[in-house]
C-alpha cells in the first residue's frame, strides 16, 4: 500500500475540483484521479417536472453558461415537442446567444488568461492579475471592459435578463425583437467586432506569434475533437450537425445529427467519480494510460477550428487561414484555445451583426403553440467551453421521466485526466511534493479551463488548489495550497 | 445588470444557489427586498445566483463604483443554524477561502480590491445554514427560512441610512 496524496480545492458545491494522486512505496505515481463537475441528484431532481420548465430552471445550474444551458434545454424541448420554431425566433435566439459567447469569451481571454502572457514573467503574482494588468494597459482593459458590458446588454435588450435568461422557451422566443432594439443592437455588434479585431491584432503581435518557436518544440497531447458544424461544414454554434474528428486518424471524421450522439459517444462510469467519462465508441473502448489511450477527445475552441472546414464569416475566415498557416490545419497544443478563442469572438461579432441587418428578425411571429406528447428531444448548442447537449425523454403529458446532460468540460475529462497523470509522473516521482510540483498540476487542470474554475478563479487567472499529503493510512504529513 | 450595479449608490448581491437548500439564502432575501419594499431611487437590488464573482469583477474594473455594496450570502461558521452576522472583510483569514462560504463566493481579491483600492463600503451579511444537501434539493431549512424576513428588514435599514448620507 503506497502512499496517497490528495489535492482537493474547494469544498463540494463551491467547484468540485479533486485530484488524488496515488503513490507507491516508492514515491512514483502510480494513478491519478482528477473529480470535475458533479452536478448530483440533476436528473432526479427534473423527473416528473414539466418540460417546458426546463429551459428556466436550468439557468440556475452555471453562473457562467447560463445562456447556453437555456438554449440547449429550449432546443431539447422544441424536438421533443416536434415543433419547428418560426424563422425570427430562431434569429433572435441566435443573436441573443452570439453576443453571450463574446461576453464569455472576452472574460476568459482578457480577465482570467491575458495576465498570465501580458504582464512581465518574473512578476508575482501581486502583478500578475487582470487588476496588474489594468494599471499596466488601462486603455486595453478599459476597452475589454466595455466591450464585455456591452455584450451583455445586448442579451439584456434582447431578452431582459442575463443572468437568469427565462426569454427563451419551447416553440420559439417569448416576445418579438423590435425595430427599436434592432436598430439599437446594430452598432453595439459593430463595436464588438471593432474590438475583436483590435484584440486579435494585438494579441498576434504581443502573444501568439512570438511565442510560435517555443510551442512548435512542446509534445502536445494528441486527441479527437468534437465540435457543431452547420449544412457545408462551416463553423456554428446554435445549430447544426455534430462532427467528431476521430483519435488518432489523420482527417477521418464522423458526422451526425445531434440526436443521434449515442451511436458516436458512449460514456463510462470510474468507480473513483460521480461523473461520467464520455468516449468516441468508435474506439471500442475508453483508455486513460497516457501510454496507450484509446477513445480520447476534446471540445471547446480548440476542437471547434479543428473540426469546421471554414468559418462562414469574412473576417473570421480570413483569421482562421492565418492561425492554420502558423500552426496548422489540426491544432493539439492547449496555449492555442487562446488564439482560436479571439476567432471565435470575431465570428460571432458578425453573425450578430449578419442577424441583425436581416429585417426579418423583427418579424412579429416568434412563438408557435406546443403541446405534451411522449417522446424522446435531443438539444445541443456549442457552450463557451465545449459541446453541450440537454437529452430529455417524457410522457404523453408532457413530464420528463428520463434527462441525460454532458456538458462542455466533461467532453474533455479524460484528455485532462490523463495530462494531470503525465504531469504529476514528471513533477512527483520520488516523493517530490513543493509548491512548484503544486502549481504545475494546477496548471495542467488550468489549460482546460474547466467550467468549475471559471467560477472559482483568483484573480491571477489561477485554480485554487489545496493539496494534501497523506502517508499509507491516510494520516495528513503535509498540506500546500496556493 | 453590471451597469446598474457600477454607478448605483447602493448595490445589494445575493449570492447563491437556490437548487442546493440553504445556499439559496441570498436570492432569497434579494426576491423579498425585490416584492415587499419600496426601494429608494440609487439602489440596485441582484440575485446573482452563482455568478457573482464575475458581476463584482466587471464592478471592480468599471470606471464607476457603487458606493455601498451589500453583499448577502451563505455562510458556515459553526454557529446556530439561521444566525445572521455582518462579517468584516479583515475577519476572513485567507486559508479560510476554500471552506468560508458554502458556494461560488467572489473571491476575497476581489473584494479587498474593491474595498481597499477603489474605496467602496462593503457590508458583508452572512447566514449560517442549517444543512447543504449533497444532491439537487431547492428550498431552505425552517431555521435559515426564518432568517430572511428580518435580514431583508436588517438591509432595509442599512440601505436608507446609506442613501439619507
């Protein structure tokens, strides 16, 4: 019996990060067990609700992707209702949901990540946070800061609230866009996309390309992806088909329709978590030994530019042939989910302005009658962090009986799983258990960004971490914690 | 809603998540301000839900402050379900942050920041909880549900002072 070794952050409901790490008499890892998200008792919770409350109570899962949990449970309810939305619901939706991934993105980028390669690196931490940061670049972050605020009161015009959206609901949207809001909406999504241009210049210039040489010499993991593209491939984060490129085959990918997600993913079960560990069935097995993994993808922005063919926007495509150029048509490294992510946000900066120069989203039809039925609705849209797909079963009165949900960081549980082994085998073998060995385990959970740190961040952008060392029968030898 | 917030003279934020019991003590007390008092012009009243660290980030980085910000949570001290105190900021100590509050709590940066840096006047309530469900389980405790007529009344009070001064 070796030693056991315990990092366990946060206490259950504040984040739900644990990693345990395994030693054996020798003091060389032997596993590792990284615990995210365990959102407990969700499905039992929702059986015998109605469907059509779904969309409002799940907002209340995440403070940070509320939107994309309430388009997702929308969309779910809409296909299990079988009912075709109007046009302009569909476009509002969409735009509504558009200026909330560039809300979100622009936080991850400028207010938790930009600190890290924008401030001097032998800096503290005192320094290296988004506050160092300002006093540094006031006018950047100034400019972050608007532009973020502006975007959220983009969904706040659409749909009155942000953070709790209750807007969006089966059959369509609650209340029409009027031509008022349309025409007030229109420069606030040029201005996004004026920043989002401004930011990625910026952060070629200051981040991305000078640090191309160092990243070319790292061994990035090399995983699946998956990720939504619409009719010919392109880009898309509201509709779509879902295309999964395979592990380890060069190109080959699979394409589906969301509500068949089972036959393409499967989910295992760890006796070490609650949560469920999902793998491309493809591969016929799930295997966490970095030596040998088999079934592995990602999702997030990495995994979407991986897997569209282009971006059916201009500006974004035109960004996304000089990111292939540089690092190429499939991307491993995790630091480049930072470049794609400034793609991302220009995208949606001109298809909010493409849906809002469109008249038609102002049409007065926004809502069509549903009624209960038996059945089966599959919802998926693209989450800030990955692929977030809502499977809800219900009766002929319309009460859910069955509710499956992945959400966007468990897509990519088993890539972190096995990266924090990797790490944790170079940084602890021989019993080795600093502060420096502590954060470089942090920082492996952190390239994920994981939906559970989102929430919990300091403010130098880092995952609070505490980390315990136990002997063989469990006695505390040692605690850390950054 | 972040707007609101910056350049309100009082700014209350409930925090918590009302799918987890007792950890929704904070909207709670947000929705009875919201339907049972006539708040004064200057005042912003948020349920934040789990997302409050974010709202008092773009709060701590806006040009604009609020000048009192009143900040309502769930909290576990070891004290007898349903006590409501007003804990001072400094009172926290830093290796406590992990297991001080019971959800998503901004982080204390960010509040210190706010307080030292940008000279707002925090006032931090918070309630100790009876129980916190391991699973999916809305609705507070008798004990924590009886502490939400008087901690709405408690910020009543503190909210027309601050607004006469």
């Amino acid at each position: 019996m070796g030693k056991k070794l315990v990092i366990e952050p946060l206490t259950r409901v504040e984040g739900n990060a644990r990693v345990t790490i395994m030693l054996d008499d020798d003091g060389k890892v032997r596993d590792s067990w990284v615990q995210v998200i365990e959102l407990r008792g969700f499905e039992k919770f929702c059986i015998g609700r109605p469907v059509e409350e779904m969309p409002r109570v799940v907002t209340r899962i995440c403070g940070v992707c509320p939107w994309a949990h309430h388009l997702a449970s929308a969309k779910a309810a809409d296909a299990l209702f079988e009912v075709e939305i109007p046009d302009a619901a569909g476009k509002i939706r969409e735009a509504a949901y558009a200026a909330h991934v560039i809300h979100s993105h622009l936080l991850h980028f400028f207010f938790l990540a930009a600190a890290d390669f924008l401030t001097e690196p032998g800096e503290g931490y005192q320094v290296r946070n988004i506050i160092g940061l300002a006093s540094k670049n006031p006018d950047l972050v100034r400019k972050a800061v608007r532009v973020r605020h502006m975007a959220q009161q983009m969904t706040e015009i659409i749909a009155a609230s942000a953070m709790h959206p209750d807007a969006v609901v089966p059959g369509g949207f609650s209340r029409p866009l009027k031509e008022e809001q349309r025409q007030e909406l229109l420069p606030m999504a040029r201005e996004c996309l004026d920043f989002a241009l401004f930011a990625i210049d910026f952060s070629k210039e200051k981040v991305f390309k000078p640090k191309m040489e160092l990243l070319k010499q790292e061994i990035p993991l090399v995983t699946g992806y998956l990720g939504m593209v619409d009719p010919k491939g392109g880009l898309n984060f509201y509709d779509g088909k879902l295309r999964l490129k395979l592990p380890g085959d060069n190109g080959s990918h699979q394409e589906f329709d969301p509500v068949d997600y089972r036959d393409y993913i499967d989910e295992q079960r760890m006796d070490w978590s609650y949560a469920k560990f999902p793998y491309a069935r493809s591969a016929g097995r799930l295997s966490l030994d970095p030596e040998d993994p088999a079934g592995v993808y990602r999702a997030n922005s990495l995994a979407r530019l991986n897997v569209c063919d282009f971006i059916p926007t201009p500006l974004a495509q035109q960004e996304l042939l000089e990111y292939r150029a540089a690092a190429g048509r499939v991307v491993h490294h995790s630091f480049f989910h930072h470049w794609a992510r400034l793609i991302e946000v220009i995208y949606n900066a001109e298809r909010a302005i493409e849906l809002l120069e469109d008249t038609g989203i102002t049409d007065a039809r926004v809502r069509e009658k549903v009624s209960p039925r038996a059945g089966r609705g599959v919802g998926v849209v693209e989450a800030p962090r990955g692929t977030l797909i809502h499977d809800y079963e219900a009766d002929s009165k319309g009460y859910i009986t069955k509710v499956n949900l992945i959400v966007g960081t468990t897509h990519s549980s088993a890539a972190m799983h096995i990266d924090v082994l990797k790490t944790a085998r170079q940084v602890l073998d021989g019993g080795r258990s600093d502060e420096e060995a502590l954060n470089k385990i942090e920082m492996a959970i952190r390239a994920y960004d994981p939906c559970f740190s989102c929430a919990t961040h300091k403010m130098d952008g880092s995952v609070p971490v505490k980390m315990e060392i136990r002997d063989a029968r469990g006695r505390v030898i040692r605690t850390l914690s950054n | 809603m972040s707007c609101q917030v910056w350049g309100a003279k009082v700014a209350v934020i409930g925090c918590g998540n009302l799918l987890f019991g007792d950890d929704g003590f904070g909207p709670a007390v947000v929705e009875r301000l919201q339907t049972r008092y006539r708040l004064p012009r200057g005042v912003v009243v948020v349920d934040a839900g789990t997302g409050a660290g974010e709202l008092l980030l773009d709060t701590v980085l806006s040009e604009e402050t609020p000048k009192t910000l009143i900040i309502i949570d769930a909290m576990n001290f070891g004290l007898e379900a349903g006590t409501v105190e007003e804990i001072p900021l400094e009172a926290i100590p830093v290796q406590k942050r992990a297991d001080f509050s019971v959800h998503q709590f901004p982080a204390l940066d960010i509040l210190k920041e706010l307080k030292e840096h940008r000279g707002v006047d925090l006032r931090l309530l918070g309630c100790q909880v009876e129980t916190l469900p391991e699973e999916i389980r809305p609705g507070l405790s008798a004990s924590v549900a009886r502490a939400v007529d008087r901690t709405a009344d408690k910020v009543f009070n503190i909210i027309c002072r601050e607004v006469q001064n």
